[in-house]
C-alpha cells in the first residue's frame, strides 16, 4: 500500500463527525435535581448517549442515557465537594466532557465548564501524515 493511500486511510473519522454540545441546569422545583440537555453541533438531539459522572478520585459512576430529546435528569451523590466530571459518550467521536464543582455538596451549574480531552485517534493521524509524506520523498529520490 503507498504511504498516500495509508496516510489517508488513517485520517480519522472524528473529522466528518457532529460534536456534541451539552449543558446542565437545576431543576426549579427539586433543588438537587439537575438537567443535562445534549445535541449534536447539527442541533439533532443526542439520544440514547450513555452519560457518565466521574468522581475526583476518578470513581465512575454510571447515570444512564439521554433520552429522544437528548435529556436526562439525576442528582450529584450527596455530601461530596470537589470538581467532578460529567461525560456524554454518543458514540465514536462524540464525546462530551463538562466539569461540576461541587461545593458543600451543591453543584454549581453557573460555573460548569466545558473540558477539553485530547483526540485518541490524533497520533493515529499524525503517523498517517508522517507517512505520507516520507512516501512523497521516496517518491521524488526516485525520479
């Protein structure tokens, strides 16, 4: 296989993805309950997206999944502080990653904020590239 064939067939598939966009809110009539809402950058809800909360220590703990409209209700567990993490996974290349500070065992949705994870397909790219273009100069030695 030549290193531009290879090159592109390593170019990952996250690049012709939607991202996801997620928020979450407190419930008006349960204070503890809060919201998360999640669409895809292309506004379609993101349904049946398995949403995960990850504790400081790095405990997870499985929520659930959003529902046809990208929602899904649940409450931080009680008496913890610190800044947890909240993970939408809709699928290959749709993640999205919010962190929750908790404060005397609040959250404060005012202050979430979106993290940013490192691509785990990048260095899958970056050797694609590297590829390609080291074929390219055998390619031009050899004329």
């Amino acid at each position: 296989m030549s290193a531009l064939a290879l090159g592109i067939l390593l170019i990952p598939t996250a690049a012709w993805s939607h991202g996801i966009e997620s928020s979450v809110t407190r419930l008006q009539s349960v204070s503890d309950a809060l919201i998360l809402q999640s669409r895809f950058s292309n506004g379609e809800p993101t349904s049946d997206a398995l949403v995960r909360l990850v504790a400081p220590d790095g405990k997870a703990l499985d929520l659930g999944r959003t529902d046809r409209q990208g929602k899904l209700s649940f409450a931080m567990p009680s008496r913890v502080d610190g800044d947890w993490e909240l993970q939408v996974d809709g699928g290959p290349g749709h993640r999205d990653y919010l962190e929750i500070p908790v404060q005397q065992g609040k959250a404060e949705p005012d202050q979430i904020s979106e993290q940013q994870h490192p691509n785990p397909l990048a260095w899958i790219s970056a050797l694609g590239a590297t590829a390609m273009l080291l074929g390219l100069q055998r390619i031009r030695r050899h004329r």
